[in-house]
C-alpha cells in the first residue's frame, strides 16, 4: 500500500495573502511626516529620526533603509531649480557677484533643509508601499530583511 506524503509549500510573495499598498498614497503620506499605512501617526520623532513605531496603528518603522537616497533626490530637485535660475538671471541681468551669493546661498541651504525630512518620509513611505527591508509581515522568519 503506497502512503502519500502531503506536497512540501514554498513560500512566494505570490502565495501569501497580502494587503493592498498604494505607493502614491503612502508617498504622500511620508511625504507629509505621517504614519504611510494609516497616515495619522508621526512618522519623525525628531528632524531626521524615524520613530520606533506608529504611535495609532502600531506599524514597525526600524526595518526601513533610506540611508543617503533623500540627500540625493534632495541634491537633484534643488539643482534643478537653482541652476537654471541662476544661469538665466546671470545671462539676462549680470547682477555682481557678491549680491548672487548673498541670494543662492542661503536659498540653496533652505531649501535642501526643508525638503529633507518631506523626501526622507516619501523614501520610507515607498520602502513600506513595495515591502522593502522587512516592511512585509508576510515574509518567511528564516530569510533576514537585508
């Protein structure tokens, strides 16, 4: 009499029920310093340090990775709007030089400060949205969020 073994499962992604995450939607809420799942707790405890958890629906914040990628898209959005003006102010105008860095200077440095946090809670929002670095609950325990 043959037995029959019941048929080994492997985890896929495509096999595990999961919830469905917008990734605009919980951009928008990084974006705006929230919670990206429920979009009510802070995100930041302090300038630039990502909370433990969600303090409403409990979400783990410590697998994120953003690392130095909003420094980056930080350093190309104000680049992009700083060098063409300056490039048209000084073809059109040819204002002196020390009135340029009286003006780019400090509008370069606020700049970059205030869309630093915004960009950095778009990363971690996007990592959650695309289960990245341990955001997906579904995950199998043997296999590190690396």
């Amino acid at each position: 009499m043959a037995t029959v073994s019941p048929a080994t499962t492997v985890w896929t992604r495509n096999s595990a029920p999961a919830e469905k995450r917008n990734v605009w939607t919980a951009m928008k809420r990084g974006f705006r310093s929230r919670c990206p799942r429920c979009g009510e707790g802070k995100l930041f405890r302090a300038f630039l340090k990502v909370d433990d958890h969600c303090s409403v629906c409990g979400l783990d914040y410590t697998p994120h990775r953003a690392d130095d990628l909003p420094a980056y898209l930080v350093i190309v959005i104000v680049g992009h709007i700083v060098v063409p003006t300056v490039l048209w102010i000084e073809t059109d105008y040819s204002p002196p030089v020390w009135l340029q860095l009286a003006i780019y200077l400090p509008f370069t440095l606020f700049a970059s400060l205030a869309l630093l946090q915004p960009v950095k809670g778009a990363v971690v929002g996007f990592q959650w949205a695309l289960r990245m670095h341990g955001f997906d609950d579904n995950a199998p325990g043997d296999i590190p969020p690396v």
